[in-house]
C-alpha cells in the first residue's frame, strides 16, 4: 500500500546527529529506522544482533546507519564513539532485557545495566556536542505493590527479580547524574537535557528473545507447535513498538527546543484496553495468524514475576500531547503481519511501510 511519507517532528531529526545504543536490538532496530527515514545520521554502538533473523539483519541497516559495535561496559569503546562521531542526540536503549536471564546472570545484568548506564552518563556529561539524552529503562523499575492502578512517575524505584532492580538502579543514577552534573537550574551553563523513559511491555516484528510472549508464540506457530506459557493470567501494559518510540522521540525534539522544562522521568504506556493478561494476548495470536493452540506450563517453583503492572501517563498526556493510538488488536495484527512476511519480502520497506501507516493514523486522527 502506498503512503504519504509524513514528518511527525516537522523536520526536526533531519541531519540531527544521532546515537542509539542497542542499535541492533528490538526497539533499537526500530527507531533507527525511524529516525533514517526522518534523515538523521544514525551512529550505532551495540552487541552483535542476537540472532540472523533479528529485525537488524533482516532490515539490512548495517548499510543505512554509521554501524558501532562494542559492549556497553567498554567505556573507553564508547566514548571513542562519542569523540569521534560527536552526537547531538542521545537515545539509550543497550540493556540486558530478560527477566529469566537476569535470574541466570545477576552479575551481567547488574554490570550493564547499570555500569553501562552509567558509562554512557559519563561519556553524555563530558560531551561538548550532546544536547539531549532520552535513557530508556522499564515499566518494571517502579518498586511494584499489585495495585490496581497505574505507577506514576514519582513513585518509588525498586524491583524484586534483578532484572527490574537493575533498571530501578539505573533510574536512580540517572535521576543523581541529573542533578549533580546536568541540574536544569544550570542549564545555560552546561546546555544539556537529560529525560528517562519508561514503557510497557513493547511488541513488534523483529524481536527473537528468548522467554518473551510474542517470539516464543510465533516460533511454536512456524514450527506447528503447541503455544507454551507460563504465566498465563499475568497482566501487562502492552504496546506497540512504535508507540513509546513516537513518546521518545516527540519527547527529544521538545528537549532540544526547551532543555529545562523536560528534564524528569515519562511513562509512554498504553491505555487500560490493552492492559490483559498473557493469555488473552496470545489467543489474539492464534485468531489472527488463522491457527495454533496454548498450553499451560505454569509451575510453582518457577522465578518470582510480576502479576499486574500499569502505567498512568496522565504526565505524557498532558505535558506532551502525546496519547497511545493503536488498540491491542491493531497492535498484534501489525505484528503478526511482520513475521508472516519476514521470508518474502524487503523488510526494511516493510518496516517503513509500518512506521508510514501509523504515522497517518495519527496525523488522520488529529484533524
């Protein structure tokens, strides 16, 4: 289908100087894409892709971006890449992102996401040429109390499996960072904008992790397996990639345009109606990929996970203007949509072809 490229950002990214940590990954993938189309210079710094299926390879961005390779943990490694490639934007996404995993390797997890945070804080302070850092953490760093409604951003950081402590750590280093070397009291001094972020439970083509709902979901369905899930009635805040990636990158532009009125934590959340439980979103898998069934393989010895998680941003809302589009059913058809082409077709274009859709949708949306 043919589209009408539309600039959300009315320009702002293009020819901006911009690095993504985690390039390579999920949403890392995706937002470079996003700001390659919006004309940016993408300077990439990240791990090998996790696998040669991964939305990265399939895209074929190692042609499109300036490509960086190095572990978030290398300090020296990025900020070679910081003096060398002097970006005026920021966006860090490089994360050990696996709850499972965490439970595996704590010291692993702890070391980047928290070490690596704070190597990238380091090279951003030092940094003449940055003016704007978006870091990118979880829903899951608020120290979480099963309750019914939505986690706001002044709520307290904490996190009982590694992974989400890690991330609830991260947010506390970048909240003293802030203070302490980026105040925006300072700001005329320093002309830096620092923001964390914080999303749901993000789903999209071109993600391959282990342990995750959807990736787990679509290799069963390829393979004509049984659908196994754990935690069949934990209830998350799900989203499409694009979604929190449209909060980050609205949130930037503001940033650089107003370096002081931005500097704080923003949840980019869905609205309740995609707010369901692991079981409900896989059947919703089934239906539209057209065949396939679930089994429960809960067990009771299985790592500690959270049961009901929400975000409230009422913030984003009201301060930024920017509101969740796409329902749940929308949100999974466009995902099942990229996995049943990821064989056939040019991803790349597919993927442009995605961001163009919900880009029209909005702009449709706000007349």
């Amino acid at each position: 289908m043919e589209h009408t490229r539309v600039d959300l950002f009315n320009n702002f990214y293009k020819n901006k100087r911009v690095l993504i940590t985690g390039h390579t990954g999920f949403k890392g993938s995706w937002l470079s894409i996003w700001l390659n189309i919006l004309g940016a210079t993408v300077i990439g710094f990240s791990l090998d892709p996790y696998t040669m299926d991964d939305n990265f390879v399939v895209s074929k961005l190692k042609d499109k971006i300036i490509d960086v390779r190095g572990d978030i943990r290398d300090y020296n490694k990025i900020l070679e890449t910081f003096n060398i490639y002097k970006p005026e934007i920021v966006f860090h996404l490089a994360a050990q992102a696996l709850v499972k995993e965490s439970y595996e390797n704590p010291k692993e997890t702890y070391e980047t996401n928290v070490m690596g945070t704070l190597n990238v804080l380091e090279c951003i302070k030092n940094s003449p040429s940055v003016k704007v850092s978006v870091m990118v953490t979880t829903d899951k760093c608020y120290k979480n109390m099963e309750q019914i409604w939505g986690y706001r951003e002044n709520d307290p950081m904490g996190g009982y499996d590694p992974y989400s402590s890690s991330k609830g750590c991260a947010e506390i280093l970048i909240d003293s960072y802030r203070n302490s070397f980026i105040n925006p009291k300072d700001y005329k001094n320093h002309g830096k904008a620092i923001a964390s972020v914080r999303a749901g439970n993000v789903i999209g083509g071109g993600d391959w992790s282990k342990d995750r709902v959807i990736p787990d979901s679509i290799r069963a369905l390829k393979n004509n397996k049984d659908i196994e899930i754990r935690n069949p009635n934990s209830v998350r805040p799900w989203q499409h990639v694009l979604e929190p990636l449209s909060g980050y990158l609205l949130l930037a532009s503001m940033m650089y345009e107003d370096g002081i009125s931005y500097c704080s934590g923003w949840n980019f959340g869905p609205d309740d109606y995609s707010i369901i439980s692991v079981k409900i979103v896989v059947d919703i898998i089934i239906k539209q990929w057209g065949s396939g069934k679930c089994i429960d393989i809960s067990s009771i010895n299985a790592p500690h996970e959270a049961n009901l998680l929400k975000l409230d941003c009422t913030k984003a809302k009201t301060y930024l203007k920017w509101t969740p589009k796409l329902n749940i059913d929308e949100a999974i058809k466009l995902t099942v949509d990229w996995y049943k082409n990821n064989s056939d077709k040019d991803m790349f274009d597919l993927c442009v072809d995605q961001i163009e859709s919900y880009c029209n949708k909005l702009v449709i949306e706000e007349r």
